[in-house]
C-alpha cells in the first residue's frame, strides 16, 4: 500500500536522497555545478513540493554537494515548508523581481563562481525569463536539460506503489462512467460522475483533464465534455487518468449508446488486438521503435494505416497540468532506438479516429518488468454498449 499522508512528504526521506544521487551523478558527467530546476515535475520528484500554485515562478537550485535550495513567491513558502524536506527556502514578493531572488540563493550560499547549468526545455521558464536570469546571475548558463528526466524514466517501487493506487482510482472513474451512459444524457453527466468516483477513490487533483467525448466529435482528436447530449448509435470515447501522489495511471476505454455499428465493432476490435500484440512485445532490451512496429502491423493489417499515424505510448510518472504524460522523456514510436528497461512506465494508446464521424480505443498503463511487462491498470476491454 502506498503512503497515504496528509500532509508532508509523499515518501520516506530515503527515496529522495536516492534521486538525488541519481540527478547529481547526471549532472557530473554533464560538467555542472549546480544545476537549476523549474519544472513542477521536477521539484517534486526531488523534494515533494506539491501546489495548484505551481504557475507561479519557481526555481530548485541543486548543487553537486550540499543541500539544495528553492525560491518561491512569499505566498507558496509555507507549502514548501510543509511538502519538502528542504531547510532553507528563500521568497520574493509579488512587487520583486523574482530572478533577484535566485540571484540572492546563489550568492548566499557561496555559489557564483560554479559552473551553473539550467533546464531549458521546461514549459514554465519562458524565454524571455530565462534570457533575464542570465543577465541578472551575470554568468553563462549551460544547458542541463534531460538530467533529472533521466532519473525520472526508471521507476522505484514506490513510484510503482503510487501508479497501482492510481489505478485503482481510475477503474473507479471508468466503472462510473460507463454505468451512466445512456441516451439524452450529456457528456458533462459522464464526465461528473467519473470525477466525483476518481476524487472519492482517494484521487488527486488532475494532471490532464478526463476525456468523455461522443458522437462524431470523438472522432476529432482531443476533444472532450462539452454539454453534448448522447444520441442513439453515439460511440464514446473515455479517456482519463486519476492521480497518486502526482503519479497517474491513465486509460482509455470505449462505449456505444444503445448499439454499436458494425464498423465501430471492427475498428475497436483491431485496437484491441493492437493493444494485446504491443503488450506483447513489450521487454526489457526491445526497441522502442519495435513496439510500434508490432501494434503498427496489426493496424496495418486491418486496413487502417490512414488513421494511425502517431507514436503507440508514452512514458507516464509525475505529473501536473496541463498533461500526465512524459513524452518528452520517451516515447514509444517510429525511428525510436532506445531500448526498455525495467522500471518505465507507459500509457500504450491504441486507438482509431474515423474524422467526424466516430472514435475508438481501449488502453493500458504498464511497466517494464525483468521479463516482459505487467499491467498496472485493471479494467475489463469490451466495447460498452449502454442505454
């Protein structure tokens, strides 16, 4: 059972002096001496910092020895205080400028001089903060992207804990979902009670909003709830992930309204078989390239190349809005050489869009484990025909 707090660190302090290792060994082979952090993700895997206020300016400065330090706006220091085991937090104030503030960090604990570096692939440090921070450190900063997501990739069973538990959660959403369908109610009615089961479960707040999307709007990518009311024939497409101690465990599963067409049948069923080939292939030594190569071929052979045109999976751990996915860190696609290692995590997403007319799938989380893979998710792969 994973650790339920209520407040304070998720894990034992051990768990993040392992990371830390982790990153710092990272950061020597990269020739940097303190590397600074901007990514929600990324502070709290190294320290458990957990807040919706995360889109304020935040930054975790590591150094290759000592203690790491973080600077946050005056109003979040009290949740750094309480989330993380860091003893020394500086603040700004809304009227200050906040790269000032990392300025201050540095030079108060003896670091001008080291060879700083900076992850410039976060989303939260746009370019123009960043070209501001170099002006105000007055120093040349390295690049030090891809460090930390490097420890992040491989799971620890703790972190395996976390994504189980999130699971659970969402085989509780999926379950409510599905037993709400049916015609003349709206895709706002699904999708409530699947949060309301998600949160009630134990859940966190989201680190991707739920998909229940229906009729031909589910064949458009990406679209979700939108007071649509369920018709007669509607296929639905549910896509939702609850969250653990940040970490998710997203699936997606399929539903009909009343009865399901013939060639929604055969769509989902060759996304099912697609998924249980790519299941298949997965283990440790194996390409990325080659897993989809084996959920590509049974797309393939079903006569839907046209419509699959996209990776099969992507890493999933820590996560906060807008997604839970760690895509940057590893997908599972075309040209892909990295090889699987125990410990990932994938969310693997066949499914299939026929444009404006409907959509279907059905998905997994799994990990990598010594000889193949093991689902973490639970939740039977039928075509749901309700109402």
């Amino acid at each position: 059972m994973a650790v339920q707090r209520e407040f304070g660190l998720a894990f034992p302090k051990a768990e993040y002096d392992r990371r830390l290792a982790a990153v710092r060994r990272g950061m020597a082979e990269r020739g940097a001496e303190v590397l600074l952090l901007f990514s929600p993700q990324n502070l709290h895997y190294l320290t458990g910092y957990n807040t919706v206020g995360y889109l304020n300016y935040q930054c975790l400065l590591v150094p290759l020895e000592g203690d790491p330090v973080m600077v946050v706006r005056l109003l979040e220091r009290p949740v750094a205080e309480a989330t993380t085991w860091l003893a020394t937090v500086f603040a700004y104030e809304d009227h200050e400028d906040p790269a000032g503030a990392v300025r201050r960090a540095v030079h108060e604990a003896g670091w001008a001089s080291r060879r700083l570096a900076c992850e410039q692939t976060s989303g939260f440090l746009s370019v123009r903060q960043y070209r501001h921070l170099e002006q105000v450190l007055g120093a040349e900063i390295q690049d030090g992207s891809g460090i930390v997501e490097g420890a992040r990739l491989i799971k620890s069973p703790l972190e395996l804990e976390c994504h189980r538990e999130a699971a659970r959660c969402t085989a509780a959403g999926l379950e409510a979902i599905i037993n709400a369908v049916a015609e003349g109610r709206t895709e706002n009615d699904l999708a409530a009670e699947g949060y309301r089961a998600m949160v009630k479960a134990g859940g966190e707040f989201f680190s991707s909003q739920p998909i229940v999307t229906s009729g031909e709007k589910s064949g458009i990518p990406h679209t979700t709830f939108h007071r649509r009311a369920l018709r007669r024939g509607d296929a639905i497409l549910i896509e939702i992930g609850a969250v653990w101690n940040r970490y998710a465990a997203p699936q997606m599963r399929t539903a009909a309204v009343g009865e399901a067409s013939r060639e929604m049948r055969r769509a989902y069923d060759a996304c099912r078989e697609a998924l249980e080939a790519t299941l298949a292939a997965i283990r440790p030594g194996v390409r990325s390239l080659d897993v989809q190569a084996a959920c590509q071929a049974v797309i393939d052979r079903h006569g839907y190349e046209p419509n699959f045109r996209k990776r099969v999976g992507y890493s999933v751990g820590v996560g906060f809005a807008p997604s839970w996915g760690e895509g940057q860190i590893m997908d599972l696609k075309h040209h892909d050489e990295r090889e699987l290692r125990p410990g990932m995590v994938f969310h693997v997403v066949p499914a299939l869009r026929e444009h404006r007319t409907f959509a279907v799938g059905v998905s997994e989380t799994v990990t990598v484990t010594e000889k193949g893979c093991e689902i973490l998710t639970s939740f039977p792969r039928d075509l749901f025909v309700r109402g």
